[in-house]
C-alpha cells in the first residue's frame, strides 16, 4: 500500500509537470481555461519582480506553491526596463526572464500582464517619462505616436519570451498575458477613440502570436478572442461578455495600499476567503489575489503621488517575505477545498437554490456521481441553520461552507482553524542582543555619522534662466524629486513700508506634491499636500531687508500620478501665483525671471554612493542636527542571522535613504495619519472597503523600511541619508523582523483539518476539530505555553484571556503535547479536557512561543 501510494504521487507530480516541460495548448470554454484538452481550476497570486530581489524570489514563490496556488502573476514595468528609449535594462530586479524561469522551477505556471499601462501604485503608471515628450503623443488612446510606441515595448517583451521559450506553447510557464489595464474603468473620457483603441489593441496582442489566451481586465466591450476580466474586492456577480469566455477574476484585492499621511489598511482573512469562495461557487474558474506579496517600492518608484515605500498590501506574505498568519494559512485551506471539487467544477455549470433570506446553495454534478455544493450565508447579521440534502448545517453569518461530497464540510470561510503569528521587529542593542524597544544608532553597532551640506537654492552648473513659472514634470522629466525655484528681489526704500520685517507674507500655490521657501538662506515654512489633494498653498510671514533679497523655493514630488484618464498631463511644481504681499500692497513675481535647478548638488555628486568621491564628507564631534537640506553617511554590520532587516527612521524628517548605494526608497516618519477611523478590531461581515479596517491611526505612517538582505555584506555597509526637513539620525534604529508568538482558537463546531479528508474513500475523517502549531524555522521547537485555555476564551494573539469557564487541565494538556515539539496537534474536545461548562460551544486558545 505504501509503495502504490508513493508511485500514485510520483505519477501525479510527473502529470503537473509535464506542461512546463513540453509544449502545451492552451486555450478556454466558457467554464475554464483548457490545458491539453482539460479544463483547470486555477488559483493565482502576484508578485511583482522588482518589488522584491532575486534572491527572495525563489522563496515567495515556494511559500505561494505551500500555499495552494498553481500562477504567479505580475504586471511587466515599462519605465523600469526602458528608462531611455531604446536602452534597456533587465537586470538585477530587473531580470524579468530570471524571475518567469524561477516560476517555471517551482512547477508553476505565469500570467504576464504585459500592460503596458499597469496602474499598480506605480510612478507614472508604468510609463517611462520620455514618452510625454513624443512630439504629437497622446496616451492611452487612438494616437498614432503611443501606438507605435507601445506595439514596440509589447513585441520586445514577447519576443524575449520567445527566445527564452518560456510561453506555454513552447512549452514555458506563461498560460496567460494580458494587454491594457483598467481601461474600461476611464475608456468614457477618450470619447470614441477609446473603442478604435481597444479594438487596435486587442488585435496588435493576438497578432503576437503567443500561442496563448489574452486578457483585458475592467474592459466589458473586450473584442473577441480576448477575455475580459473582473478586478475588485467581490467578483462574484461578475459575467464574462460572452458565453464562450470562462470567469476570470484577475484581481481579488488582498488588502490595500498605504499612503503617507494614511492609516494603515487591512482585510480580515475570513471576508477575503469569503469572496473568493463566492467566486467559485458562482461560476469562477481562475482567481488571482493583488498581491499575494506586495513588497517594497525600492528607490523612486511608488506612484500615487503619496504611496510609501511599503507596499506590503496586508498580504498573505509580508512585505519582509514573511508568511502572514492566519491569512496564509486560512487561505491554504480554502485552496485546498476548491480543489477538492475541482472535477465537479470543472465538469458543468452550477444550478442555484435558496435556503431562505440571504441563505444560498450552489451545485455542481458531474457524472459518475461527482458532487460539490457550496453553502453560503450573505447576511450580515446572524448565523443560520440550513437542511440540504437532507442534513442540517450550520452557517455563520457572511460565509461560505464547502462540501466537495454535497454532503461533508471540509471548510467554512468564517472559521479559521490556521495558527496565527504575532510577528514583530526586534532592535539591535550594542552587544548584539535583540530588543522590542528602539536602540539610538549612536549605541548600536555603528561607526560615527559624517555629514555634507546641501546648499540652498543654485549650486550647479547646468541651471538656467526663464521667465515665469515651470511646471516641474515638463521641466525634470522626473529625473529628481527635486527642483530648485530661485528669484533675486530688491527692495528699494520706498518699498520697505510694504514689505519690510515681519509685515511681509510670502504666498506660493503649487501643484504639488511638497514646497520648503528660504528666504536669504534661511528656511521660513514648508507645505504638503496629501494622498487625496496634492496641491499646496503655503503663505508663511518672511523677513526682507532693504536691497537685494533671495527667494528659493524647493518644489518635491512624492512619486507621480499613475491613475486616472489623462494622469499623464496631472502636473507638479509651482505655477503659482508667487507673492509677496505686504501691509498695504502686494507684488507678484509669478512672471518674473526665476532660475532654476534640476535635483540636488548631492545627487549630482552622487554621494549615496561610497565608491565616489568622499571628499565632501566632514566629521566633527557634534553632528548638525535638526536642519532642512543635510546628508548623512555610516557605517553598519550586518545583524547576525538570516532574519528579514528593517530601519526605523523614528527621529528622522522626511528624505531617501541608501544601503550600499542601492536607494530602499523614501522615508518620512513626520508623516502623521489621522487620529480618527481606527478600532481595536474589525467585524468581518458585510462588504469590505479601503476604509473599513484601519489601524495606526495618530502614527507616522510609516516609521520602518525594509533593507534585503541582499544588499548589505557581513560588515562594512554604508548607510546614507538624504534629510530634507530636519532631523537626527542618531536615533535611527535597526531590526531584524521575527515570530513572536504562534496562535491558534479552534471552536468544537469547526470542520475537522482539511486535510484529514481523504478523497480516495470520499469520506471525512473522525479526528475533528484541532488546534495545529508549528515553529516557522527548521530548527526550532515549542518551548513554552504562554496561554492556554479550553471553555470560552477570548481576545486574539498575544491579549488572550479567559472567559467565564475554563478547563482546569488545559494548559498541562497542552504543554504536554507540545513542549519539546518542533509541531503539535491538540484535539478540540471535551473528551481531551472534559467539559467545564455544559450546554454551550467550547473552544481552544494557545499561546506559544518557539525558540
């Protein structure tokens, strides 16, 4: 029986196998997408390569294969790989080949979303900037120059598909790829060309010939053969625009993004499953999480304007590569149960039922005798309890129940049976211990701070001379964040009534996205917009003496806009008008004659790299501090360990920080979200939004930065700062991002573990309810029992408590079955810890820690 049981693996791995090994045909009905003549049912996460590294890649993907999904899907970055037309880079995190290679290696398959627009919170949207200044262009739209332009892109990354042989009809990885992104979200702005550009679109794609299917995603009039497709938090009630297209979900949104100023958004596990499992039971095929991992917008490349470094979208595995728990687990499970109906899925269309208000039923029967029937509840409000086939089920409000038999539950979106971990950072001290308290840098393992002056106003030689204001995109081309804005003025006597000492106002109204005025040197306020609005109006009272005075405005962009019809034209920088307005008069030197500077002096003289010139560095016993336009450098070791590194740049302003020349983005912990909005928990049930799940309210958005291990060495590292508003750098603390505890609560009305079914005898097995732990690293065990109890405990991970009745012998129970186990299996049942309270549901909370 062993022997017949390992070849039936072995058989079964060669089959999953066998379409990236050989060429595959890969086309679609309206049920599914076919593979060699099969339909499959397909789960699907993203990740995008370069917000990432190479060196994590393999990883994130193993963790999405133990996670139950079959694709890896990502957008392809056009500005990325073509910063300067016709000049390419597919290097590093950039290696896109590399990163599809990597899937195929795994045994998965790839969805290439070509684009390429691709939104995705992006800078510009994907677009490379020299593409605005195409003369005659036009984006997005029946424009003959972007045409052009973006035909070339799509056929250069085809064609190195092609030569890699990496699609599925050459017997690759990549089953899907999709052209356009979210058009039809904003096609109604582009009158009728958007229908002539869709239709143009569609056939420059097929003409490729991929010898695979594309996509459209939010595009309903998609021209036959491209699949339109549903994005969104719920896709269920989504329908394909013709009865030949199978129900594809390209993005069911994991969580949200962050933005700075913002709170920080988060999706309950139990509404994502959910929805997804909604999607299955109404007809879904292919499903794919945005983001399965989100990662990190390393140097410049968050959009928005005001999206932050992080981009870890609460998804189910961190920003630091890290498996979120329970999100990934619960998810797990459900993947696992929607394959356990997979052939009856597969096999016909569902019939629909009612069980009551708000109470559904979806089969699907195949023939000889295959059965699975989705159960759901939508109300908001109560549990129910349903008779089906005879059998009487329980449903919790706003879930879905999955029976791959029609008759047993394996799994209930509601009911999470995954351990969860508390997940936290953990500084560094000075003899290398860990803390959970922030250590200043000035007592961790560094070497003293060095410091360069950025100078105020013009100090390069390329500046220039115009009359007027400049729109700052037009005029940067986004090479820098940073332009420089400077006016002589002279005040004569007469004028000193008007605008002398603190009488004087200076008034500046930008289009965004930060504006810092000096005036004779000297730095008199600052402005900033917002994720919501970014334009600033900064009116700050200034102090001008008799004769000559300078003005220097420094205009910031927090990364580009990246959606919206026309976001292309959205511009940046002060157009003003610029002001002064005294007691009894007001001058405007909006048309006047300013100089301008694109960047900083530091950029030019590329002082985040220490392989440069070092000679403007200056070390002192005091370290300037709290001033606007200064740099920073250090020296660091690598923590010890393999853990996952962050810096918490609490004490720091606002600016953009490398590590061994490599920039891990911009930081701005001064940045405070609203006090208001957040709770200590979030209700699960009833529809989800972007607001509805908030935490870090009155905190800097975003206060730590992930540093790959990839880009430092054992020792000898060089971290330099870029400080735009002030602050001390000092204080500034390292942290390596680590397990705390493992969790898990598991009521007796859960299901028995998924994985206890055992399809080939279509039975489920009579363990029951169990409270699984396991040490996330080989080589750790169970060491203690932070908290256990069997009765009616209650809180979450790390705060639990007990209810109003608790089992005498729950945690020696617990502690004896786990102590000294690298994982363990505790029974949810009084028959284990007998029975403390009579006539209601038990449940198990345990708290352990692993070392």
């Amino acid at each position: 029986m062993v022997r017949a049981a390992a070849w039936r693996k072995l058989f079964l791995f060669l089959v999953l196998l066998l379409p990236l090994c050989s060429a595959a045909d890969v086309t679609y009905d309206h049920r599914a997408l076919v593979i060699n003549g099969a339909r499959r049912v397909l789960i699907s996460g993203s990740i995008h390569y370069p917000r990432s590294t190479p060196e994590m890649w393999a990883g994130l993907i193993d963790n999405a294969k133990n996670g139950g999904l079959d694709v890896i899907e990502t957008y392809v970055f056009w500005n990325l790989h073509e910063p300067v037309q016709n000049q390419y880079d597919f290097e590093g995190r950039k290696d896109l080949v590399r990163f599809v290679k990597t899937v195929a290696e795994a045994g998965l398959y790839v969805h290439l979303r070509i684009g390429p627009y691709v939104c995705a919170e992006w800078n510009y949207g994907g677009f490379p900037l020299w593409l605005h200044f195409i003369p005659g262009i036009k984006f997005r739209t029946d424009n003959e120059p972007f045409k052009t332009e973006m035909q070339r892109f799509t056929a250069k990354i085809v064609d190195m598909m092609k030569q890699e042989k990496l699609y599925a009809s050459q017997g690759g990885p990549i089953i899907l790829s999709q052209i356009e992104n979210e058009y039809g979200n904003i096609d109604a702005a582009y009158g009728s060309a958007a229908k002539s550009y869709i239709n143009w679109s569609a056939s420059m794609a097929t003409s490729l010939d991929t010898g695979v299917p594309w996509v459209m995603c939010q595009q309903s009039d998609a021209p036959d053969p491209i699949i339109n497709t549903c994005n969104g938090f719920y896709c269920d009630s989504f329908t394909p625009n013709s009865d030949k297209k199978p129900k594809i979900w390209t993005e069911a949104w994991s969580g949200w993004f962050l933005s700075f100023g913002g709170r920080a958004p988060y999706r309950p596990v139990e509404d994502l499953a959910f929805a997804v499992a909604r999607f299955f039971q109404r007809g879904g095929t292919f499903q794919n999480y945005y983001m399965y991992h989100g990662g990190t917008n390393f140097g410049r490349t968050s959009g928005g304007p005001f999206i932050a470094t992080s981009y870890d979208y609460d998804a189910p595995i961190d920003e630091y590569g890290i498996i979120r728990q329970p999100k990934w687990g619960h998810l797990r499970d459900l993947h696992k149960a929607i394959k356990l109906c997979e052939a009856a899925l597969i096999a016909t269309d569902p019939t629909n039922t009612s069980l009551g208000p708000n109470l559904e039923a979806h089969v699907y029967k195949g023939g000889s005798g295959v059965c699975a029937a989705f159960l759901a509840n939508i109300g908001t409000q109560s549990d129910a309890t349903v008779t089906f086939n005879g059998k009487s089920y329980h449903l919790p409000a706003w879930s879905v129940s999955i029976l791959p038999d029609c008759r047993n539950v394996v799994f209930n979106t509601a009911q999470i049976s995954s351990q969860a971990t508390h997940l936290e950072m953990r500084y560094l001290t000075s003899n290398s211990q860990d803390s959970d308290q922030p250590i200043d840098s000035s007592k961790a393992s560094q070497s003293d701070w060095s410091f360069a002056v950025e100078p105020v106003g013009i100090s390069k030689s390329d500046a220039f001379t115009k009359s007027g204001l400049l729109e700052q995109i037009n005029t940067t081309a986004d090479v820098s964040d940073y332009l420089w804005y400077s006016i002589s003025i002279e005040i004569k006597g007469d004028e000193q009534f008007l605008f002398n000492g603190t009488q004087s106002n200076l008034h500046v109204e930008s289009l965004g996205h930060v504006v810092h005025a000096f005036v004779n040197g000297k730095l008199s306020g600052s402005g900033m917009g917002n994720s919501g609005n970014a334009k600033v109006t900064l009116e700050k009272p200034v102090t001008l003496v008799q004769g000559k005075n300078t003005i220097d405005l420094l205009s910031a962009t927090v990364g580009l806009q990246n959606i919206g019809a026309f976001f292309d034209l959205w511009g940046a920088g002060i157009t003003g008008p610029v002001k002064l307005k005294g007691q009894d008069g007001t001058k405007d030197l909006s048309s006047d004659e300013w100089t301008y500077q694109i960047g900083l002096k530091g950029e030019e003289l590329a002082l985040y790299d220490d392989s440069k010139d070092s000679s403007r560095w200056v070390s002192q016993p005091t370290l300037p501090k709290g001033r606007p336009l200064i740099w920073y450098k250090t020296n660091f070791d690598a923590p010890e360990g393999n853990d996952p590194i962050g810096i918490d740049f609490t004490g720091m302003g606002k600016g953009e920080a490398w590590v061994n020349g490599q920039s891990i983005g911009r930081y701005w912990p001064t940045y405070i979200s609203s006090p208001n909005g957040c709770t200590t928990s979030c209700n699960y049930k009833g529809s989800y939004s972007s607001d509805k799940c908030l935490k870090n309210c009155g905190k800097p958005s975003q206060h730590m930065y992930h540093v790959p291990r990839s880009f430092i060495q054992p020792d000898g590292n060089t971290l330099v700062l870029f400080e735009e508003v002030g602050g001390d750098p000092t204080k500034i603390s390292f942290a390596t991002r680590q397990t705390g505890s493992l969790c898990a609560h598991v009521s007796e009305s859960h299901p028995s573990p998924i994985d206890d079914w055992i399809s080939s005898q279509r039975k489920v097995g009579k363990l029951g309810p169990v409270v699984h732990l396991e040490c996330p690293y080989a080589n750790q065990v169970i060491s203690s029992i932070k908290f256990a109890s069997f009765g009616t405990p209650h809180g979450s991970c790390g705060s639990y408590n007990q209810g109003n009745c608790s089992s005498d012998s729950a945690l020696a129970v617990v502690q004896q079955a786990c102590i000294g186990a690298k994982s363990c299996s505790v029974g949810v049942s009084t028959k284990m810890f007998g029975d403390p309270c009579t006539g209601i549901t038990k449940s198990l909370a345990v708290e352990a820690a692993c070392s």
